[in-house]
C-alpha cells in the first residue's frame, strides 16, 4: 500500500506545480468548455423546448411508480425495517421460501446467495447515499433556487418522490446480475444488467453496446459531478474561510484532498463502507440538525417559505425563468443531479451487498432520494429562502446562478454559507467542514462507481485498477484549481449521458423487478407465520 501511496503522489506533485502559473483557473475553464458545450449540446438536445433526457427521467420514474403500486410510498416502512436488519432471519441458509419454486429451481438446490457480497444493507445504504448526500445538497439546491427561485424547490421534492421508484428498480436490478469473483469480490450496476439481461431477452448486441456507452459516461461522471464538482466547492469554502485568492492554493487543497481520498479507495468497497457508514449518518445528522435550528429559530417565517416555495412552483416571477416550465427543468435537473435517481450509479454500490433476495436491497435504496432531494435538500432551502426574506439577493440573478449579497459575488456553497453565517455564530467554519465531508464521502463512493466501469472496460487487473485511481485523483487537484461554472456544466453532461443507456436496461428489465420483489414479500409473510 504504502508503495501505491508514492506512486499517487510521484504522479500528482507535477500538477501542484503547474498550479504556480498564473491563470491556471482559466486555462482548465478554456480546456474543459469545447467538451462541456458539446456534452451538452449532445445530451441536452430538447423536444418542444424541453429537454429530452429530463421528459425521460420524470416520465420513466412516473411510470415505475404506477406500475409497482406506488412503492415510494407502499414499501417505505419495509425499506427502514430491512436496514435495521429485522428481516435478516430470511437470509440465513437453508431459510424456507414458502414453497415457492424461483426460476424453475426448487429452493433448497439453489446456492446460498446470502453468502455473496461483501457489505451490510446499512452499508450499502450509506455508501451509496455518500454518492448521492454531497454537495449538489448545498451547492446544488443553492444554485437550483438562485436561478429558479424558491419554487424550484416545490419541484425538487416531486422529482426526488418520484426518484425513489427509479432506485428500487435499477438497484434491484443491480444485485440480480451482479458478477461474483472467485475471491468473493462483487462487480455489479448498469453494464451487467444491461448486458447480461438482455442478453436473456435475445438483445445481446444492443446490450453490450449500451453497456458499453454506459460504463464510459461513468467513468465520465466520476471524474466529473462525482469528483471535480466536489473538490471545486470544497476549494471554495475553504479559501474563503482562509482568505486566500490564488488559483495555486486551489491546486495546494487539491493535493491534500487527493491524499486523503487516496489513502481511502486504495482499500476498495470494505474500506471504503466502513468509513461512509461513520461519517455519512455523522455529517447529514449535523447538518441537519444546525438547518433545523435555523429553521426553529425563525418558525414564524417556515409557512411564509412553504407557501412561497408553493406559488412560486406555478406562478415564478424570478428573473429569467419566465415560466412554469423554466422552473420545474431548474428544479428537476438539481434534483436529477443530486440524487442521481435513473442515472444507475447508486446500484454499482448497492450491488455489493451481502443478500439472496435482490428486491430487498432495491427496497433499501429508495430511501436514498428521500434522504437525499425530499429531506436535506428541503431543508437547505428553508434556510435560503428564510435568509432572503430579508432581500439579500434578487432570485434569477443574471442567469449564470451568481447572485450579489451585499455588493459581493456569491455562488454555490458560497450562498448557503452566507445564509448560516446569519444564524449561527462560526457557522463558516462548520459548513466548511461540512462540505469538505460531504465532498470527500461523495468523492470515494464515485470513485468505486467509476473504478467497476473501468473494470467492465479495461479488466480487473491491478494496473488498470492503479491507472484509474490515478487519473481520479488528479481530476480532484484539476477541479480545486478550475471555477465552477465549466466543473458544473462537464458534470451535468456527463451525469445525465448515463441517464440513455441505464434506461434501456429498465425497460428491458422491469418485469424482473417485479417478480424479485414479489419472490421477497412472499418470504416475509413466509417468515411471520
């Protein structure tokens, strides 16, 4: 290991370096624009002024909340029960399935599947919800309300409610396929259900194309939205907290953050849950905990802000909106962003569990968008639009999602910080902190996303392994020196490329899904009687 660790740094040490050039943030932005504006131009193509892959996402978690009987809200409670390991006893060898006979194979010949994987449901749940719980909670629902307003959010929630039935689907759908090596290490997420299913179904070749697309623009994302974006924000509060300016003290945190990501993923999925199991439920606690005082303190304010939030969804009057529509693609694509709900990332981790019953992990992850967009991203922007009451800064601003508070430019985090800074005293130095976590929790959980999508290309070898950490790695000294707006604009891309290739694998697939939930409740009623 501690060979490896020289290595990183052997390798990243010349791009601190070049960090000393004046206008480093400029020539990364220069770099990085050509690929963004083609992404974007590519993914964002529009029907009716719409963009595609949104009417995709809100219409294919639609309809998999009619076709499973509205499982967000129907299956909430066994979602929580099964994290808390209550059905665990039907997951023991040898466990009864009710007589059922699964897959044309009586239960008792079929191999101990609860054997297989290598974390926890909470663990699964918690590194995922890592990948999800960063900075798009901040940053992100900062940025959805300094450009939509406050009735963004109205839209968030519905989006992230709707999200919940698209996980329990590609989740399921994960652990189904996943493949287990002879070491027990489990290689799992959209390129082998998307290959491997329909291969079943007499698609072969669109599948390994699909996977193949799908694997690329996850490797995409993770040195994107799940790692460029994060160490970006993370730059930004911390040079504020410590006043400094230059584009090498970007490059200088870069490095350090590198360093401790690297220490973490080095260890692959076992480390990496065992540290996202402490410091996620730690980190999302405090944080909600610091908005809930905010939002307590000033109580008489909350049903002015929900009732705002509410009008402002149907009849928006921030700058630049201009309608309804513009509103909702604010709110719905923060949103898409943060929980990821229909883009496939979260079942790469969640395939990793120790399960026989593949529907109980996908029940386990609905609480992913639910934790994710309906409640942290709610209540940041309580805190903002509570915060603005007070005519801080004019929502829609000029359209770039920087705003101006008291003469000075804010964006992002920088805006949520301002919001806490008026409540709590030092409450800079806590949302630094934060952020710096949410941002490193959500930076090792995509570098697992995006390492299982370097595997499905390039192989499992340890030089591939090596190859894509490095790279990972650099990606987070390139997006701490780089400004956010071209970091943003690559990530979005690159996350919701992925959104195209995961739906043709639910599509194909969502009867199965149907069948492994129903092969699951029926070994809980099995259970109980």
């Amino acid at each position: 290991m501690k060979y490896r660790l020289l290595a990183i740094l052997t390798f990243l040490l010349p791009f601190v370096g070049a960090a000393q050039e004046v206008g480093l943030d400029q020539k990364i932005d220069q770099a990085f624009k050509p690929v963004s504006d083609f992404f974007s131009a590519v993914i964002f193509f529009e029907v009716l002024g719409i963009p595609f892959v949104l009417i995709l996402l809100v219409c294919s978690a639609l309809f998999f909340t009619l076709y499973f009987g509205f499982p967000n809200i129907r299956y909430f409670g066994k979602a929580i029960n099964t994290v808390r390991g209550k059905y665990d006893e039907i997951e023991k060898p040898g466990t009864f399935e009710a007589d059922v006979v699964i897959d044309g194979d009586i239960p008792d010949t079929i191999r101990d599947e609860s054997e297989e994987g290598e974390v926890s449901h909470f663990q699964a749940l918690a590194t995922a919800v890592s990948g999800t719980v960063g900075n798009g909670n901040i940053a992100g629902v900062a940025l959805a309300i300094a450009l939509g307003g406050p009735g963004a959010t109205f839209w968030m929630i519905i989006c992230g409610l709707l999200g919940m039935s698209s996980k329990f689907v590609e989740c399921t759908l994960g652990v189904q396929y996943r493949d287990v090596g002879e070491d027990g290490t489990v290689y799992g997420g959209p390129m082998y259900y998307i290959s491997k299913g329909l291969k079943e179904r007499g698609f072969g070749v669109l599948g390994k194309i699909a996977a193949v697309f799908f694997a690329i623009f996850c490797i995409g994302g993770s040195f994107g939205g799940g790692n460029a974006a994060q160490s970006n924000q993370a730059t930004i509060v911390l040079k504020d907290l410590m006043g400094w300016e230059s584009s090498s003290a970007g490059a200088i945190i870069g490095l350090v953050l590198a360093i401790l990501v690297g220490i973490i993923i080095i260890g692959g999925i076992k480390r990496i849950a065992s540290v996202t199991e402490k410091v996620v439920p730690f980190m999302a606690l405090m944080y909600l905990i610091a908005c809930l005082y905010i939002i307590f303190s000033n109580f008489s304010f909350v049903d002015d802000a929900i009732g705002l939030i509410i009008s402002e969804a149907f009849n928006p009057t921030a700058m630049g909106v201009g309608s309804v529509i513009g509103v909702l693609l604010v709110g719905f694509k923060r949103a898409a962003f943060s929980n990821e709900a229909g883009a496939g990332s979260a079942s790469i981790a969640h395939s990793a569990v120790k399960t026989k019953y593949s529907a109980s992990e996908g029940l386990v992850a609905l609480l992913e968008p639910f934790i994710d967009t309906v409640l942290i991203c709610t209540m940041t922007a309580l805190v903002i639009i509570i915060f603005n009451f007070g005519g801080a800064f004019t929502y829609g601003g000029d359209g770039s999602g920087t705003v101006l508070i008291d003469g000075v430019a804010y964006e992002g985090a920088g805006i949520t910080s301002v919001a806490f800074a008026e409540y709590i005293p030092y409450s800079n130095v806590f949302l630094t902190i934060a952020v710096v976590l949410f941002a490193v929790s959500t930076m090792i959980s995509w570098s697992y996303y995006g390492l299982q999508s370097w595997k499905f290309l390039f192989g499992r070898g340890k030089t591939a392994d090596l190859v894509y950490k490095l790279l990972f790695l650099t990606f987070i000294i390139i997006g701490a020196a780089a400004s956010m707006g071209s970091i943003w604009a690559f990530s979005d891309a690159m996350i919701f490329a992925m959104v195209f290739p995961n739906m043709i694998g639910l599509f194909f697939l969502f009867p199965v899904v149907k069948k492994q939930l129903n092969r699951y409740l029926d070994a809980i009623k099995a259970a109980k009687a």
